[in-house]
C-alpha cells in the first residue's frame, strides 16, 4: 500500500460575507480535492490540542503522528534539525525572521518575501556579530535561526505574522533570558542599517531587512523515527524549514526541489515528479504547499484563492493521476491549521480532511470543505490517531 498526504498550510478559513458566506476553500475551484471527498470522507480532526498555540509547527508535527503534547520543545530546534545544526543542552534554537518594520509598525514579517539570494547575504552581515553566546544560521527566504546558549522555559517571543500592522514595542521578547536575545536584535539592527545588500533593496523598488525577530524558542527534540514506530518508510517534499526539520526528526528522507519557494508560483511540477519518484522507494509521501498560508499572513483574500486553486490543480490532480501507477493508494489532503485572511493569522479550532483509496468506505460527502466536515458526526480528536487511522484505513 502506498500512502500520500497532501498538505495545503493554513488552507482553512472562516464563512466570509465577501464571498457570499462561502469559506475560501468552498468558493475556489478545487474539483481534484473535491473528488477525493466524493469518493471517500471528509470530516474534521483537531490538530492542535487545546491548551497549545496554533503554530504550524505544532499542527505538522500532529500530521506526522506525533503528539505534540509529548513531543514538542519549540518551533526553531525543529528547523535546526533541518539545517542540520545540532544543539548542545545549554543551547536554545530561535527563528530568526528578517522582517521589515516602519515607524515601529510590523510592516512585513518576511522583509517582502525577500529572495534566498538576498536572504544570504543578510545572513553573512549579521554573522559578524557571530561569539561564543550565539551565532547565526542560513535558511531559505525570510526563515533563519540563531542558536543562543540560553536554557529556560522563561522567555516569552511573539510570532511576527500574529503582529502584521501593529506597533511592536509591546511584543517584543520578555521573561527570564530577554535581555540577551533583545541585546542581539539590537545589534542586528544597527548592522543591517548600512549594510549593502539593504541599499540595493531600496534602489530596487524592494523592501530593506530592517530588523531580525527572534521567536520559536526552544531546546533540542528527540523522536521516535516511523519506521520504529510504523515500520514504515517514508519523504517529505517542501520548500519549508520547519516541515522539512519534522521530516528529518521522524528518520524520514527529506526531498529538496530547486525553485520551490513556499509562495505562488513555486516549482509544482518539481514537487509532483519528486513525489512519485519517491513513492517507488518508500511507503508514504508528505507534500507540502506552504502558500495559501503565506497569502492569508498577507490577508489578500484573492491570492488565497489562487494559492487554493494551485495547489487543486497542481498538486493534488497529478497526486490522483498516480494511481494508475499505485491502484487504490491512499490520499488524505487537508491544512495544518486554520489562517484567517481578515486577521492574517492562525486560529485554533479543527480542521476538515477528505481521504479516499483502498479501505476507505465513502460517506455522503460530495465536496469538500469546512462545512461539508461539519455535516459528519465523526471527529477525529488529535492529528496522532488521525495518522494511525490514516494508515490502518479503519475509518468507519
């Protein structure tokens, strides 16, 4: 049996008066999802507990089967697992977004999707600043991380795309440990404010790297790989450091494509080939469309539209088209969390899922949305029995 998640990050929205109180997801043209929900369930699953924020690093990892009630130490130690970078005990791992703030607004919280290209070369200023307390790493785009030798639970940092618009001098890192990751930022600035590539930026109609926004603390995890737990095999495929680090954490091959950004437009023909070359070597797939996240980080309603109906079109269509190949493989889509365009943010609460192949007994479902997952009186409670469910198809 062969298995296949397809994820579009954030997809999940709210009714919207706008579209004539239609969710995003029911307003675009999704025919490819739609049919997986046609031919098989779509319902809710909740995966991110209660008590947790609805970070996406806590919604993948849920995905992945992982409860991350047991394991989750932080956001940025699962991207430095992707970088490679490995963490002593008395080191924490921290985000390290390059952002763009105006007159102490949260202009942007990815310095205008700034290019991998520039990206480094911000990255490469800001490593003069490079001690023995902390040091900086390369990611991709506006996504990097500064490891600090710091250990507490004390620290309290804020996402920058939960602040997008707002001033951010009452968010700015607190607790026990602040005063260093603050000491850093303010250094960074002052480095970034004469630094060259920030002078091509302007000349270039382009938005400058103000500042870096530390954020996603945490110490070093420890999974259980799927193989030991499942013992199975499987690839993650993604333009994202974070899913990519999960990936990595799970023992699973981790499948990086040229030109894929995480935005609209990225390389999905790229994703799609990997994904069924990757499918004649392992059990399971994870396929990763970070967009419709990034475009509702954004609050335009048009392009999470166009994120939705790509990854429609691109993805999940040529996903079905390998089962002419695989003969009743298994496709589960569905977003990690909620990101509502009218706040730009995340938002806790459930998420529909729609999955169809071998095993799965079809519901009444015709199409696929939130409100066709509310109509099931089936609710999967976590994303770790969503994952069990998922492989042993006992759905019903």
């Amino acid at each position: 049996m062969k298995y296949v998640i397809a994820v579009g990050d954030g997809m999940a929205d709210e009714v919207r008066e706008d579209l004539g109180n239609l969710t995003p997801i029911q307003y675009a043209k999704t025919p490819n999802i739609d049919s997986i929900a046609a031919e098989g369930i779509c319902r809710f699953a909740l995966t991110v507990p209660d008590s947790m924020a609805p970070g996406s690093d806590v919604a993948n990892m849920s995905i992945l089967g992982y409860n991350p009630l047991v394991y989750h130490t932080g956001r940025a130690p699962i991207e430095a697992a992707s970088l490679g970078v490995t963490l002593a005990p008395d080191e924490m791992a921290f985000r390290c977004n390059l952002v763009n703030i105006k007159d102490g607004i949260m202009n942007s919280y990815s310095a205008g999707h700034i290019e991998n290209a520039d990206a480094s070369e911000v990255i490469e200023e800001l490593k003069k600043l490079n001690c023995d307390q902390y040091r900086f790493h390369t990611g991709i785009s506006y996504r990097h991380l500064l490891v600090v030798k710091l250990s507490t639970k004390e620290i309290k940092c804020v996402p920058p795309h939960d602040i997008s618009g707002q001033e951010t001098a009452g968010f700015i890192p607190s607790g026990f440990g602040s005063d260093l990751i603050n000491e850093i930022a303010a250094k960074a600035k002052v480095i970034l404010a004469d630094a060259e590539i920030n002078k091509k930026r302007i000349a270039t109609g382009k938005l400058p790297v103000t500042d870096i926004w530390p954020w996603g603390e945490g110490t070093a995890p420890k999974y259980p790989t799927l193989n030991e737990r499942y013992n199975m095999t499987g690839a993650v495929i993604s333009a994202v450091d974070l899913v990519k680090g999960l990936g990595v954490l799970a023992g699973m091959e981790v499948i990086n494509v040229e030109g894929a950004t995480g935005y609209l437009g990225t390389n999905y023909k790229g994703k799609v080939d990997a994904c069924r070359e990757a499918l004649k070597q392992h059990d399971i797939v994870l396929v990763h469309i970070e967009a419709p996240d990034e475009t509702s980080h954004e609050g335009s309603l048009p392009k999470k539209l166009q994120a939705i109906e790509e990854f429609d079109s691109n993805v999940v269509g040529e996903i079905i088209k390998m089962r002419e190949i695989y003969p009743g493989m298994r496709i589960l889509v569905m977003p990690d969390h909620p990101t509502y365009v009218r706040t730009k943010t995340h938002a806790s609460g459930p998420v529909p899922f729609c999955v169809s192949g071998e095993g799965i007994t079809a519901d009444d479902s015709l199409t696929y949305s939130e409100i066709d997952a509310a109509k099931s009186t089936v609710a999967i409670p976590d994303g770790e029995k969503l994952f069990e469910t998922f492989i042993r198809g006992n759905f019903n």
